[in-house]
C-alpha cells in the first residue's frame, strides 16, 4: 500500500478525458469528465430506443445502453482506448458503470447468467482479449452471475469485410455468430443477458440473439456500454 502510494507519487495518473491528474480517489476518469458522460437512462424504460429498435427484429425481454454514443467526447475516446490501445481497466470500469445501472433498474432481476458478444479468434489473438468479455467482468461486480464466454463463437471471415458493400456485410453478420454444440446445454432455460461494447446498426447483436434462441428455453436481454441508436 505504502509502495504503491510512493508511486502514484511519482507517476500519478492522469483522466483519460482531460488529461488532467487524478486525485486520490478517482480511477481512470475524472470526477468532471465523469459527470458529463451521456447517460441514455434507457434502462429505467421498457420501451427505449435501443429495445424499440431491437423489439422489431428479435424476440428479447429487456434492452438498453447505458450511454449515448456520440461522434466527440471522452466515451468514444474511452472506447477506442479499450477496443484498440490494449487498456482493459477501462473496460472492466465502464462495465461497472453499467452493472450498477442494470442492478438498480430493477428490469435486469431475473437474468440468469452475463454472455459477452464474442470476436473472431484472429481479432482476439491480435488484440489479447475480447472488449465485451472484459466489460461483462465489470458488470458481474454490481450484477453478480456466472460469465459464460464459451457458448456463442464468432468464426473468422474468409474475405475482408471492407470490401463489401454495407448490405453485404449486413447479411454477412447475420450469419455470423454459431453456438458450439458441447456447452449449449448450459444455457438451457437460461434469461441470459447478451453484453456488447456498442450498439449502432443493432445487426451483430440481433444476429446472436437469433444463435441464442435457438437454445431450448432461452429468453434474452440485450445490454451495452453505448448505443448511437436515436429515438
Ligand atoms: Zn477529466
């Protein structure tokens, strides 16, 4: 503890919105910054945006973001930082940001067990870790139930999607996501939440909850960090 005060002495870090040093008790982000980050309050809605566009296409319970997804701003700096710089601690923090919204909304009470949106195993290899699996660790810290990374698997494209044209890479998520066959059983009569970083068309999530279905006695919620879904 002493060791570790000597060097947030020396090195003490600094908001990865501002740049600003943080003061002792704040982590990753500080208290202005934080205050201004958009929440959606969506969670405290049955009908949102994010359900709205997502009830139209799939048979889910509940869904939601905890925050708007806008083009500037500390959150998608924040994301970035998460999905491509390799800082996972902001990950698992914006994960609890939005387990401590998903336990206080009261709709979230009968989820069984967290299932993150998985990437490729190249993507994973590359980038060390899955983003949704590390924002799912945080959740579990306010919405304590079992993580289960094993079940939805995300095989590797053959042709590059850049090269496609928005539709085709559409139809291509569509088909995108498989269940693997010898730990399906698990989530049988399971309410699992499904977990992605951001929502924007809805297509990935939609293309695992229609894999997820498939599973006997499965029911679905949908939750992310952020969505730049608009009402
Ligand atoms: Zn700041």
């Amino acid at each position: 503890m002493i060791i570790s005060d000597f060097f947030d002495f020396l090195y003490p870090d600094c908001c990865c919105g501002c740049n600003k040093h943080l003061g002792r008790s704040e982590k990753i982000i500080c208290t202005d910054c934080f205050l201004q980050l958009p929440l959606t309050f969506f969670e405290k809605k049955h009908l949102n945006p994010v359900s709205n566009e997502l009830f139209a296409r799939v048979p889910i319970k509940e869904a939601c973001a905890a925050f708007h997804f806008v083009k500037e701003g500390t959150l998608r700096k924040m994301l970035h930082l998460l999905k491509y710089c390799g800082n996972k601690n902001i990950g698992i923090f914006l994960g609890r940001q939005l387990g401590k919204i998903l336990a206080n909304s009261g709709n979230y009470k009968t989820v069984d067990c967290i299932v993150p949106v998985p990437i490729n195993e190249k993507k994973r290899k590359f980038r060390g870790y899955n983003q949704s699996e590390i924002i799912a660790m945080g959740i579990c810290e306010y919405l304590p139930r079992p993580l289960v990374c094993d079940v939805l698997i995300k095989p590797a494209t053959s042709e590059s999607q850049t090269k496609k044209s928005r539709y085709e890479r559409y139809e291509n998520l569509l088909d995108g996501f498989t269940c693997c066959k010898s730990t399906l059983a698990s989530l049988e009569n399971k309410h699992v939440l499904l977990v992605d970083d951001v929502i924007t068309t809805g297509a990935t999530v939609e293309s695992c909850v229609k894999e997820l279905l498939n599973i006997r006695g499965v029911s679905v919620s949908v939750a992310a960090v952020a969505s730049s879904v608009l009402s």
